[in-house]
C-alpha cells in the first residue's frame, strides 16, 4: 500500500536528577557534597532513508517516545544519557508541525537527518553547588522534561521525469517500456492508483520516471485522484506530458491537464516539459495538430511498439542536461529564545516565555535551600523588577508554569513558603 501522509506524535526524553549525597568515609568526618549529575534525556530524530518508499509504517505506530537520562549517584558518579530515538523515513519527505503548518524539514537525501525534538538536560547534583559561602547544599536540581509534537509527514516523489496526462494517456505502458517498472496496465481509467518509480539508463545515463496517476479535470480541488497526487509533480525536474492522440481531442486534453497543473502551482507552468504524442500505432492524424497548439516540443511514439521511443529518450537526457537537481523546501527559521513577559489574569501574575518555566520544572520546590537558590536565578535575571514593572505589588500571586508563586520585595518564593 502506498502511503504518502501521516501524524504522529513524538516526545524527546527527560534528563536524569541529580543527586544528593555527601562522603561518608572513615576517619572523614566532614566529607563534602559528592552527588552525581543526571544524565541527558534522548533526542528524537528523523533520518532519511533510501530503502523506504511510503509512510505505510506510521499506519501502525502513532507515538514515538525516547528514553529518559540516568539518574546522578553517589560518589560523583553521572547518570548515564539515554540514547536517541531514530524513525526512518523515505527520503522526500516533508516534516511540518500540525498545529501551525510550519515546515521543520525536508529530507532528500539518502541520509538527511533532523532533530525533531532534544532531550531534556540532566539535573546537577549536589556537588555543582558547593562553593566558599555554601559548603555543603542539600539540594540537586532534577532532570529538565522533555518535549513532545505532534507533526505531519507528507511525501513528495522524488523524480527527474514526471509523467503526466488523462487517464489511459498510456503513462504506464511507457514506464514500462522505458524502464524496468512493470506497472499495472489495463484498458480502463485510473488503473494506476499509486505513483510508479523506474530507473532509465540512456547513453550512459540514469534518470529516474515517474508515472503520476492520472488528472482529470478539476484535479486541483480534489475530483478524482487530484489532490493525492498532485503533490508528486512538484518534485520533478521535467514534466513530459503523455497524449493519447487516438482519442477524440487530444489538444482539449492536454489543455484540461496542463491548466490542472498551473492551477495547483503556478510555477508548474513554468517547468521545462515534453509532449508524447502516444498511440501511433493506431493513428497520426492528429499529431500536427496538437503540436501547432502546444508549441512544445512534440515526439510521436508508441508505447506498445516503442516506435518513437529513442528519440523522446534522447531529447529527456538532454534536457535533464540542462536542468540543475530540484532544490529542498526552505525551512522556517526560528527566532531565538523568546523574550519572557508577564500577562495579568485576574489577581495572579503569569510569566510566559523565557527560561523560568525550565528552571521551575528542574527545582524541587520543597527543598527550601533549592527553592531560595531559584529565588536568586530569578532575582539575577531581573524578573522581581519585571512583575513590579507590570503592577505587581508585594503579596501577589505569581505563576510561572505549574508553579505558584507569592512576590516578597526582591523575592520570588514558593506560595506554600510564604503561607507557612
């Protein structure tokens, strides 16, 4: 089955706490902070791989989750990082983001690769903290949460030749017979329901074909096949257009699919493109006629006969000559880190954006030492001024995260410290 879109959800790892722990040693009385740092949580990683063709895989298996990293031991032993989470994909896929559509990667190579979210970072164990004034802290910070997303996979063919035209235009029996693919052939519309790929050697060169199923008209708002697999045109270099000139019109039907494709994409009209005029073997009246009204480039062939078959090789290899290899979609660049500030929700203060939430996430608030060194990150980074800035007065609610938290002058404490 050939699977071309898919939604999964995936979820990087959470570090590893760090420890606390002090040395207990014989004739050391007084031994220091000797608490481990936890390790890294797994990244989630999406590589392409050459030997996939769908998505059919992610049919079956939906949520995708990395390991969490080790937690810090005694005796200033480090928590293990846990290894990351690779899902294999077929190279041409497109990873957006579900909720705003933007696109995170394009992987066309065999072997592009792309974090699709990071591990959280291993909580420093109790030893990080000693220092002059702080001799022996009683408290670690726990491993940083993970991240979790839910994405959208679609697959876009990859193809230097995109077979394209009606319904039995005869787009199957020229693969065929150009290539090593042996697709389903049969006399009636819409025999080929999924993209066919076959590798063409001319002259010492290889291209690859793709026969697109079959438009009709309308294709661009979703009658028939449209928009499953319109999507698979827009990767290919060459665009080689396959008429059926025993039928009735074949001008009205290459007009019917040339228009279906500019209407999709309006740089599809631009393309560099081919007309194979198919079907010889049964007439040639019309040929004249559909190269007047093309005013492309127009080989007679029969794909039953492979008469005609050499010379439109010939001119896709020369074309293909001149052509440079389609560039990936581009990217959204992401900002940096957000700049924090804060929203008034009735009496509580909320504080959005910035590392805070992080910091909140790595602290055990009901350690009192670990919960008063939060309080100075918070003070040193100027957020006691930013909630005094935007109306905060002392007593306020303050929350950040899951977190509630109560302003005291230059502080920011837990709620339950400031109630006790």
């Amino acid at each position: 089955m050939f699977v071309d879109r898919a939604r999964i959800e995936v979820a990087s790892g959470a570090g590893g706490n760090g420890c606390v722990s002090f040395r207990r040693e014989k004739y050391v009385p007084l031994g220091g902070p000797n608490g481990g740092d936890g390790g890294r949580g797994g990244d989630v990683v999406a590589v392409a791989d050459r030997h996939l063709r769908t998505l059919l895989d992610f049919r079956s298996r939906r949520h995708y989750a990395a390991g969490r990293g080790e937690h810090g031991r005694g005796k200033d032993q480090h928590g293990a990082s846990a290894p990351e989470l690779v899902i294999h994909i077929p190279p041409g896929t497109v990873i957006r983001e579900s909720d705003s559509g933007d696109v995170l990667a394009d992987l066309v190579q065999d072997g592009d690769r792309v974090v699709l979210c990071r591990g959280g970072r291993g909580g420093r164990g109790n030893a990080r903290f000693a220092g002059p004034t702080r001799q022996a802290p009683r408290f670690a910070e726990k491993g940083e949460p993970g991240t979790a997303r839910l994405l959208d996979f679609e697959l876009k063919v990859i193809a230097d030749v995109g077979l394209v035209g009606l319904p039995n235009a005869g787009k199957s029996s020229l693969i065929a017979a150009a290539s090593a693919a042996r697709p389903k052939i049969a006399d009636y519309p819409f025999t080929t329901l999924e993209p066919n790929l076959g590798v063409v050697r001319r002259h010492e060169v290889d291209f690859v074909m793709a026969d697109i199923p079959g438009l009709i008209e309308g294709a661009h708002e979703g009658a028939g096949l449209g928009h499953e697999f319109l999507r698979h045109v827009e990767r290919t270099r060459l665009l080689v257009h396959v008429v059926d000139v025993s039928g009735e019109d074949p001008v009205a039907d290459f007009r019917t699919v040339d228009r279906e494709l500019a209407l999709h994409d309006p740089e599809l009209a631009r393309r560099p493109r081919l007309v194979a005029a198919n079907k010889i073997d049964v007439t040639t009246e019309r040929v004249a006629n559909l190269r007047a009204a093309t005013q492309l480039p127009v080989f007679p062939i029969s794909a039953v006969t492979h008469e005609g078959l050499d010379a439109l090789l010939d001119a896709v290899v020369m074309e293909l000559a001149k052509i440079p290899p389609m560039e990936p979609e581009v990217p959204v660049v992401r900002a940096g880190e957000e700049r924090w500030h804060v929203d008034r929700q009735g009496e509580a203060f909320v504080v959005a954006g910035g590392p805070f939430a992080t910091w909140v996430a790595m602290t055990d608030l009901d350690n009192d030492e670990g919960a008063e060194y939060l309080a100075k990150r918070f003070r040193g980074a100027g957020l006691p001024k930013g909630l005094l800035a935007a109306g905060a007065t002392d007593g306020a609610m303050v929350r950040i995260g899951e977190a509630e938290f109560r302003l005291d002058g230059d502080w920011i404490l837990p709620a339950a410290m400031t109630q006790a």
